[in-house]
C-alpha cells in the first residue's frame, strides 16, 4: 500500500515540476524586465555599467537552467517577491487567498458528488421515467449555460428576489458557522450545477449499463433485495469511472471557481489571479496560477487514492502486496 | 433515437438561420451595432427596437446579429485550432509508442492539470485582446483531451494489417498520417469538434464577460452581458435575457448536433442502448 502511494506522490511530484517549467517559462515571456520592475523609471537615469551591475546581481546574466534552480529554491522557501501594487509579500497575499478557495472547491465538489450519484442512479435505473425526462433536460440546460450566466440568475432569484442570501463575499470571520453557510451557499451551489449536468448523464450511462449485466441479473435470480443490489453492486460500480473522472476534471473546477468567486467576491485564487492580470501585477498572478494548479494535482491526487482505496479489486491486490512485502 | 434525430433537425435549422440572420444582418436590422444614441439608453423592447436597447442607446437586436459573426467564428475557429494540434499530437503519440509516447503523455497530463482558465487569464495579461489572441487561448487550451482520444485510437490501430501493408510498400510516414490513419479517425474528429465548438463559444462568452476577450466596443454575445449585474439591478432584464438566451441555445443545438453525431458515427463503447 505504502509503495503505492509513495510512487502516486513521486508521479504527482513529477508534474508538478513540469508546471514550474512552464510558468518559469511564462514569467520569461512576460512584457518588461526584472530590473526595470524593481527600480522602475529609475533605471533609465542611471549608467550602462550600473545597469550592468544590477543585472549582474539579479542573475539575469546566468544561463536559464542557473536562473530557473535559483527561482525554483526561492519559490521552496516561499519568497514569491512582493506584489507590484502595494509591495505586500506575495506569500502573505497568497496564503490568504487558498483558504477559501479549497474550501469552496471542496463544498461544490462534494455537491456534485452528492447530487449526481442520486440523480443520476436514479435516472439511469428509471430510464425514459418523467424524473429521467425533467433531469435530463435540467442537465442540458446547465451543460450549455456559462457559469457567470447561471451565477447571475442564482443572484437575483435568490438574493434580491427572495433575500435568503447574501450577494457577495465571505462574511466576516468572526461570525460562525452560520454565517460562513449562509455566505457559502450560493457560489458552492453553481459551482456545483455549472458542471453538474455532465456528471449526470455519464453517471446515468453507466448505470444504463451496469444494470444490464450478468451479475446484476444473478443477483435478481437469486432473490437479492432490489435495493441492496443498487447500494451494494450497481451503484459502487457505476461510481468508480465516474470517481475517476471527477479527480480528472478538477482543473475544470478550479476554472470554474474564477467565474464564481469573481462573481460573488469570494476572496480566493480565482478572484486574485483576475485581479492581478487585470492591474498586471504580475508576481501576485504568477503565484496565484502557480498554487491553483498545486491546488488542483494535490486535489486530484487524494481523489486517486481514494478511489484505488475504494476499489476493492486494487485494494486487495496492495494491502497483499505490503503483507508479503 | 427518433427524439435525437428530431431535436438534431431542429438544432440544424435554428443554426441555419442564426448563420443566415448574422450574414445578412446590415439588411435584417436598420441599426448599426456601434452606434452610441445616449438619447435613448435602456429602452424596454418596442417595435423599433424589438429586443430593447443597452447602457449605450444601442440596439440589442443588432448587436446580438453582429455579436453573432464574432461568437461563432471564435468557436469555429478556435475549434480548428485545437482540431489541428489535437489530431497531430495525438497522431503522433499514439503512432510512435514507447518512450516518445510516454513523455509526450505525462505532459499532456501535466497540461491538463493547470486550469485553463487561469492559463487563458495569464495569456491575456501577456498578449494584446483581439480577436485573434482569443481564438488562438481558447484554441491552445482546448485540444487535450482530443489528442488524448486520438492517441487511444492510434495505438490500436497502427498494428492493422492495411497500415502493416502500407508500410511495407514503403509508404512516407506523412502520407500514412494523411491518407491512412488520420481519415479513419474522423468520425471521432466530427463528433470531438462539435463539442469543441460549444466549449469554444462558451469560452469566449466567460472571457469577454470578464473583460479579458472581444474589445468591449466590438459586439460578441458575452461582451453584451459586461455590465449585466447593473441591469438586473434597474430591471433591464432585456439587456441580460436575450444575449444569455443566444448563448444558451447555440451551446444547445451545437450539443445535439454533436449526440446525433455521436450516435451515428461514434464508437460503439460510448453509447449505452437506448
């Protein structure tokens, strides 16, 4: 089992340090220079020895690969420079900002998973029934609605029609867990049904599926209680590739979660990486890509190893492996 | 089966006409789509001005015609874009195996683990919006998981005995790409860029709406939905109702296009009996 995970984590270790690559890379391409970011117009007043000098001491006279170990070791040690607007540490800004967003990725996710398992067994085991005509509608329509368009709609019905919840933002931090639901609700919701719909009809097809097969009908021939064949055999196969492709498609989230938090001025990644790009305060928005895709691998890493545990057929074959070993 | 034929017949028309409607716009509208007439902003639906007017004085309809020409060509477009990396990519991958192929795969995971979003937002910051710097963001962002399928594809079939038999009578690899084995992939292709069409348009729709797209003066259906939030606040639903409801529906019909597609060409371990 330990092996397992150890070579899951080295994979994931792996990508992560591809991503550095690429936005190394990135940081590269972006317009201006380190030098004339930190002295700004001053540069230009000084003499072409001295702006040697600088350029000397910053490292931008290395060859790249020196340039990228010696980024690399400081974005390790969590010096990500300072923000261009008010030269607070980007590491502080950041850091404020994955709180909110892990939790409003982990409320929509576990949303979704909630939703679409009932729903979409549901569906699947009740084909072409009036539920299964209303949700798959429903689903369509969520498929090829934006998010900022459903976050919209969300709004008015819910907040200026009927008042039951705040517009925007995170409430303070001091209110409790009341308030963090109530203020909570609303993005975690159209997170959730902005990807919903796709999750359904998969779910659902796997169903269709599944309940078509040999051992499902053993079972019936056995005299197995319906609903236990559902809980116990249809729906946890059903769930494994659908499990699988939640992990996949976190990234799709996590984009999702820009729109959102925009939207309802939630403080996190999303709303950061906007802003920055939009006041092109380039360090805040290179961290902010920067931990939103960490986000993400770790994310999906846990959701890789939960499903590996969930799968008796894996988990059997390492929990032996480790015995022997 | 009958209802997706149906609903793909209808899909089929409502595009024709968007198509038709946007093509012919200067004729179909008496209005000009940039046309600021602060003489009358926010103006509900009347018989001149049959979907209202915006924050400008300028009139909806029109702007949703034109909004249309730039909404659709960033799909299209952007859909080729990524049609055209995703075929090769995969192609590639999936026709050299071994180590090529497993480098090539890890990076296409890593790709898709940063979100696209944040890739697109960063783009932008680098690169002046346009029209073209849009298409190629949403293009360059779009094409994995294509490549992905068609990799899958490749790999089980470069050991066929007709692609076998090519290579033997000394075939070049680009004609075996071009004539062999990218045609037999194209009913996955077809049915791989109907979706990327949505997705596409959808893109450019979140992009634009977040100010980071089309300039703002030019019409593109998310452009119209900028300052959305104020006119829901004064009522204007008409200004948010109708480009929404475009959007909506081209995303619908493209959809359906794509499932009658998938029915009928795609591979059969994608479609449960109906």
């Amino acid at each position: 089992m330990l092996r397992f995970v150890l070579s899951r984590i080295g994979e994931a270790a792996v990508v992560l340090l591809i991503v550095s690559v690429i936005v190394f890379i990135f940081i590269r391409l972006l317009p201006g220079d380190p030098a004339m970011a930190l002295y700004g117009d001053n540069i230009q007043k000084m003499t072409p020895a001295d702006q040697l000098r600088i350029r000397d001491n910053l490292g931008l006279d290395e060859p790249l690969h020196i340039q990228y170990t010696k980024w690399l070791e400081g974005v390790m040690h969590g010096e990500l420079g300072r923000s261009y607007l008010n030269g607070e540490p980007v590491s502080t800004i950041i850091y404020n900002a994955v709180g909110p967003t892990v939790q409003l990725m982990l409320t929509g996710t576990c949303l979704t998973v909630l939703a679409s398992l009932l729903l979409g067994t549901y569906t699947g085991l009740r084909h072409a029934s009036k539920t299964d005509v209303v949700v798959t509608v429903f689903s369509y329509l969520l498929m090829s609605m934006p998010a900022f368009y459903q976050a919209l709609l969300f709004m008015l019905v819910f907040s200026l029609y009927f008042g039951w919840f705040p517009i925007a933002g995170m409430g303070s931090p001091h209110g409790g867990f009341g308030e963090w639901l109530r203020h909570i609700t609303l993005p975690a919701l159209v997170l959730s049904l902005s990807h919903i719909g796709y999750y359904i009809r998969l779910l659902r097809n796997h169903v269709l599926i599944t309940k078509e097969k040999d051992f499902v009908r053993a079972l019936e021939a056995r005299g197995v209680p319906y609903l236990r064949i559902v809980t116990r055999h249809i729906a946890p196969n059903s769930a494994l590739p659908f499990l699988t492709y939640i992990g996949m498609s976190l990234s799709l989230t996590m984009a999702g979660s820009v729109v959102i938090e925009t939207l309802f001025s939630w403080p996190g990644l999303g709303m950061l990486s906007l802003k920055s790009a939009l006041t092109r305060d380039y360090p805040v928005l290179i961290a902010a890509i920067l931990l939103g895709t960490f986000v993400v691998i770790i994310g999906s890493l846990l959701i890789d190893l939960f499903c590996a545990w969930f799968n008796p057929r894996i988990r059997r074959q390492l929990v032996k492996e480790g015995a022997a070993s | 089966m009958k209802l997706t034929k149906w609903l793909a017949v209808t899909a089929c028309a409502y595009l024709c006409l968007l198509l038709l409607l946007s093509f012919a716009a200067p004729y179909a509208t008496g209005h000009d789509p940039v046309d600021v007439n602060l003489g009358s902003i926010l103006q509900p639906p009347r018989p001149d001005h049959l979907m209202g007017t915006d924050e400008m004085g300028r009139d909806v309809f029109t702007r949703l015609l034109y909004g249309a020409r730039v909404s659709l060509s960033v799909g299209f477009a952007a859909m080729l874009v990524s049609l055209v990396v995703g075929v090769v990519y995969g192609t590639v991958s999936g026709y050299c195996g071994g180590w090529i192929d497993r480098i090539m795969m890890r990076l296409l995971d890593t790709l898709l683990s940063i979100p696209s979003l944040l890739i697109m937002i960063g783009v932008q910051a680098i690169l002046s919006p346009g029209l073209l710097t849009v298409v190629l963001v949403i293009g360059l962002t779009g094409w994995m998981s294509l490549a992905r399928l068609i990799r899958t594809e490749m790999f089980e079939r470069k050991d066929e005995v007709f692609i076998q038999a090519s290579i033997v009578v000394g075939a070049s690899p680009y004609r075996l790409f071009v004539r062999h084995l990218v045609p037999h992939s194209l009913p996955t292709i077809l049915v791989m860029s109907a979706s990327g069409v949505g997705h596409a348009i959808l893109s450019e729709s979140t992009l634009s709406f977040l100010g980071l797209g089309i300039p703002p003066h030019e019409a593109s259906w998310g452009n119209m939905l900028v300052g959305a939030q104020n006119h829901l606040l004064t009522g204007a639903w008409w200004a948010v109702a109708f480009p929404g409801a475009c959007i909506v529906l081209t995303v619908l019909a493209i959809t359906f296009l794509g499932d009658w597609l998938q029915n009928r060409y795609g591979s059969p371990q994608f479609n449960p009996k109906k």
